[in-house]
C-alpha cells in the first residue's frame, strides 16, 4: 500500500457516535497534504462520489478506502494518470487532533481507488478519517481499533448484514445502522447482484453496461460498473462511514450458484463456460470486489484466486472467523438446476466441501488456539439441517434440503459440529446470511436425535432488501419440518444488532416497515439470548 505517515498521539480520545456521514462538515480544511499539481489536473470535478470506508480493524491499524469517480459509470473517465490523494486520521471529528496523515495513490488500473493500511493506532479508540485529492474534501467517516490481545472488554456490539438487492427495494436498513453505535459491521454476501436489469420501484433499476444479450455480469467493466451503482446509493455510503466492516462474498457478487470454477446458467440461459474461460469473469469479479470495498487482503489481480478469509480479534471476549464457502467449495452434488434437491443427495457427499481444506484447517487451528469467551464462525449459508416445503421445488417428497447450503455438505457439517464438541470450543456460534430470512437456531451434530445436546446456536441474518418468498409455507411447517428452529421471520427486511458480554450473547432483529420507500422506521422485531456455557438460543 502506498502510504506516508507522522508519529502518533498517544493521548486518549472520546468515544463519540458518528450518526451519519452527513454529520461532519465537508467544509473543514485539510492541511499539511502536499498534492502535486501533476496529478492534481487530472481532477476537474468533485471525485468522491462513491463516498469512503474503512475496514479490517486491528488494535493498532485500519484500512481507509475511497475511489475516485468523474463518471461512476466509465472508470475510463478520470483519465489515464495515477492520482496522488492525501489523507488524514484524527481522534476527533473536527479533525482539531489529527494523528496520522500520509498520501496514497489512486492508481488507474484499480479504477483509481485508494487502500491506505494505517498504522500506530490506539486499540479499542475512536478515529474519524477523510481524502483530499487536489481541492476537493471527501466526506469524513468514523472508524474504531479492536482491543488489545489479551485485554478483557467488557462488551462488543456489532451488526450483521447481507444480500442488498438493488432493483428490489431500498435500504433504510442502513440509514437505521448508520445510527447505532457499532464495533464493526460484518457483512456476510451478496453485496450485489449480477443479474436482473428491470425494478417496479423507480430509481433502482439494474443499470449497463453488462455483457450484451446475457442477463448476467461478465467483464471488470461490467462489475465496477455496478459496484458503483451500489456505492453511489446514500444510505449505503452512511452505513460505511459510521464504522469498520468486515466484508466476505457469497455467489451474487460473481454469479448465482457458482462452485470454485463452476459457473451456473440457470439464470443467464447461456452455455455453460468452461472453467479456464469463467476463471477470466471471476477474476473480473474479484477485482472489482477489491475496488470498492475496505479490505486488507490484496487479490493477485487477472488471477480467479483472492484468499479473503480472515479472523478478527475483541481482546479475551470475542473470536471472530470470516470465511468464504464459495472459492473453495466443490461443486453442488446430484447436478441438479435448481437449489433443491433429496435431503440424502447431501447427505451422501462424503468427499464434498464448502470451504477446500486448507481453510477448514485454518479454521480448526483458530477455535483450538481461541482463549476467547465467544467463538464465532461467520460464513455465508444456512448450517442447521433444513427442511423447506417440496413445493419450493416442485417434486413429489415430503420435503426437499438446499443443496447449495450445508445441507448439501452435510458430512463436512457434521464433522466441524462434533469438533465443537470433542474440540472443547468455548460458546461457539455461527453466523449465516443466504436466504433473505431471519431464524434463530439450535444447531446438534444428530438433528434426528430429539433428545441431541445443542453444541452451539446459529443466529441468519435478514436481508437489507432481497426478497423472500414462500413466508406462509415454511411457517406452516416449521415445527414439524425444523424442529431445531427458535424463531422464524421471512416477511421482514433489515439486519441483526449483536450486544455481546461475557456472560450473555443479546441477539436483536432489526426490520423496517418497508423498503418500497428510501425512508421507513426501523423496529426490534425480536431479541434472543445465548447465554455462556449453556448453547442453545432463548427469547430474552
């Protein structure tokens, strides 16, 4: 990463709650940044439309993010040189105590977006941070350090999202979490659909370029180009500059359903590529991915590989895994064109693997060494066994299991849950996204064991906007199809609020009204607790 910096100032701040991005004053003077005029001509109009961000915190350092637009639409637009942009990380948000300043470049061939990994911080402190790239002030965003290791806070508060389909509502999930006063927001997938142009609601239709006669994304132009769309939506922005993601794909951000190098056509109705052909679009897409969002990982870029899963510290309390069930993963079994299939289809994939076994070995090796209070594994699909109606599938059964989801790899789930167990993992629970539905679960290594001891509790995060459809049917089922489920909500948008101590786990649903509208209430639809020691989620 290109980045100058001066020493730190080691004195304490005050924690203030940065409400919205709006909140600081884009008019306050950024100074000391030396911008040469040479790069500074390639700037003619204000380039901080997509707003900024900040990611992958540490005790002492945190990746800022920002790119530079002329036209959201075309990265050719802000011209072919590189971009010198200076920054600035302060301990308050008038920017009276800066910290840390430095100048990074805006390089062309990443569209000119800016990754600074800044250093010497404080842990467990309270940063605002903003660009400068010749006379123009970016928005400033706020920005908080983890914990020292070894230190025992006394809480950590967190929000959980995914799947924030554009052309299918609006997010005031978002301006709603912009107002919370976060830790970090974990988000886990479908940051964007490839797919689908039209949209009943005005304003959020899928917009080009995308690879002509298909309905599906394929080149980096078309990827950055829809990064952008996204980015350039306010609520989104505000949700970014409130506080530090940690961001991991599942399968929109490429293509729906893909596995590893396996691309799926269900949707774009074209001939299946061959893999050496979709390792170019998922290349494109990783880029892309990269671009736009805060992440300390860098991607060998033109290559399909970009490893993005990683953990996160909070001193003794909390263990956070991320991971990635999609670039590893083995292809779907049974062949199937849709998601749904026999639940033995899964059940007989012994050598199947959503996670490769390097990354299960990684995993393992991080729940052995945690002396952590809590031990989250954050991934993407759903991992309690799962019966959905037969009529999401249309076949004559009883009921079908999503292959794409852990059903589908069900002797992998199997053995990571018995791990939990012979492994000794202190109140291990495991984050989910998906199935734009929120479910609280119970999670055994025997789900046809009535009497199976929980080994740990699995809390789904809603979606932003992403549809749910089929509310009624798997609610009617519920009990009898998934017996190991505590709570059930397909009919509401939003995201989970996490307020975690050492003796309890408080998980919140938060949901808005509507997301037909850019404005609507957010609301606490339901609060559940796991309390430590004892696995399994209750109404609290």
């Amino acid at each position: 990463m290109d980045h100058d910096q001066t020493s730190p100032d080691r004195a304490p701040g005050r924690r203030t709650v940065l409400r919205s991005a709006a909140a600081v004053s884009a008019a306050a003077t950024l100074t000391a940044v030396d911008v040469r005029p040479a790069h500074a001509r390639t700037v003619r109009r204000y380039p901080f439309a997509l707003g900024v961000a900040s990611g992958d915190p540490l005790p002492s350092a945190v990746v800022l993010w920002t790119r530079l637009v002329q036209d959201p639409f075309s990265a050719a637009s802000m011209g072919d040189a590189d971009v010198e942009v200076g920054w600035e990380v302060a301990r308050d948000r008038l920017f009276r105590t800066v910290v840390r300043r430095g100048t990074a470049l805006a390089r062309r061939r990443y569209a000119h977006s800016v990754h600074v990994d800044v250093s010497g911080l404080s842990p467990a402190t309270d940063y605002w941070y903003r660009f400068r790239a010749a006379p123009y002030l970016s928005p400033a965003g706020r920005t908080r350090t983890t914990p020292a290791a070894g230190t025992s806070p006394s809480r950590v508060r967190f929000a959980v999202a995914s799947c924030q389909n554009f052309q299918q509502g609006y997010w005031p999930a978002y301006t709603a979490m912009a107002a919370e006063d976060l830790d970090l927001v974990v988000h886990l997938g479908d940051y964007l659909y490839e797919s689908d142009p039209s949209s009943a609601l005005p304003g959020r239709r899928h917009r080009a370029p995308q690879t002509l006669g298909l309905n599906q994304l394929r080149t980096l132009t078309d990827y950055r180009a829809r990064h952008a769309q996204y980015k350039l939506d306010p609520a989104l922005q505000a949700a970014h500059a409130a506080a530090p993601w940690m961001a991991v794909w599942d399968d929109h951000e490429v293509e729906n359903n893909y596995a590893a190098l396996v691309d799926d056509v269900a949707d774009t109705g074209a001939r299946l590529q061959p893999p050496v052909v979709f390792a170019t679009q998922r290349a494109a897409a990783y880029q892309a991915y990269w671009e736009h969002l805060p992440l300390r990982p860098r991607p060998v870029l033109g290559t399909p590989a970009y490893r993005v899963y990683r953990g996160a510290d909070f001193g003794t309390l909390l263990r956070l895994s991320l991971l990635d069930t999609r670039q590893y993963r083995t292809e779907q079994p049974g062949g199937f064109p849709g998601d749904y299939a026999a639940e033995a289809v899964g059940r007989a994939n012994t050598a199947g693997t959503l996670t490769g076994a390097a990354q299960e070995a990684w995993l393992r090796d991080r729940l052995l060494t945690s002396g952590a209070r809590w031990n989250v594994v954050a991934q993407q699909t759903m991992m309690m066994r799962t019966r959905w109606p037969a009529s999401f599938a249309g076949l004559a059964l009883p009921y079908v299991s999503s292959v794409d989801q852990w059903d589908g790899y069900a002797p992998q789930r199997t053995r990571i849950l018995r791990r939990f167990v012979t492994d000794r993992i202190a109140n291990p629970v495991v984050l989910s996204a998906d199935v734009h539905s929120t479910w609280f679960n119970d999670l055994v290594v025997n789900p046809d064991d009535p009497d199976a001891p929980v080994v740990a509790s699995e809390l789904v995060a809603p979606a932003i906007s992403s549809h749910f459809v089929g509310e009624a049917e798997v609610r009617a089922g519920l009990a009898t199809l998934n017996p190991w489920t505590r709570y059930f909500d397909g009919s509401r948008r939003g995201y989970l609020l996490m307020d975690v101590d050492r003796d309890r786990w408080r998980v919140s649903a938060r949901t808005v009204d509507s997301v037909t509208t850019r404005s609507s209430p957010v609301r606490t639809t339901a609060t559940f607790v796991v309390a430590a020691g004892r696995p399994g989620v209750v109404p609290g």
